[in-house]
C-alpha cells in the first residue's frame, strides 16, 4: 500500500519512482485520506482536484493500477492511537490513517518519508529512497 508521499514521488517523476511503478505494476492500495491529500498537494499548482481525480482515472493510476479503501470508523481509533507513538516524528493524520490502513490489512507500507525508518509499530514499512 502507499503513502501519499510515495504517490506524489511517482506522479512527480521523483526519486524512489521506480519503486512505486513496480508496486502498481502488481496492483496497490491507498486509503482515501491519502489519496485526499495527494489530490490537495497536486492542486496547489491550480489544478482542480476532481479534474486530477479523473486524469488519475483515465490514465489507469485510480481504480486499475490503485485501489482506493475507505478509512473506517476503526482505522479511525487506530490513528489517533497511533498519535502519541509518531508524534516526536511529526506525523501528520493522513500519515497516521496509512498506518492505521497497513495495520488494519497487513500489507507493507511504500512510503518516500525517511522519518518512517524510525517507527517501530510491528508494521513493514518500506522507505522507498
């Protein structure tokens, strides 16, 4: 699964990339919280987030190549139980809704965020650069 982080990493063409065609190559996932946050990072350069929404989905990236699962009333609990073991690395919520996914379906997590390296949650976490 991804974290908004390493999505932008592959939208943007930026290092780590690689690592994440290959992921979806094999088909992925990503909650909605994060792919929220993606679309609101990608519309700062003006761009619509529906409008982005629908090129994601045209290319192939949404609902093909990524799946989008909803963040339940239990990953919810889970995040903000999360909180005070990420806080002293500065983890946002949608960092925390991630977690909260990756627990909940035990998948590894793809993230670009090299603070990650440093959580010890029983979680597979791998830094893509």
């Amino acid at each position: 699964m991804l974290d908004s982080s390493a999505l932008l990493a592959y939208l943007q063409l930026e290092p780590g990339e690689d690592a994440i065609r290959a992921a979806l190559a094999g088909g992925s996932i990503i909650s909605s919280v994060n792919l929220s946050e993606v679309l609101e990072v990608l519309s700062r350069a003006n761009a619509k987030p529906d409008e982005l929404a629908r090129e994601m989905d045209e290319s192939g990236v949404l609902f093909s190549a990524l799946l989008v699962e909803e963040f339940t009333h239990d990953d919810s609990i889970e995040a903000a139980r999360l909180r005070p073991l990420t806080r002293h690395l500065g983890l946002s919520l949608a960092d925390r809704a991630c977690l909260a996914l990756a627990s909940r379906m035990e998948f590894p997590v793809l993230t670009a965020d090299q603070a990650w390296a440093e959580l010890d949650l029983g979680l597979d976490i791998r830094v893509i650069r």
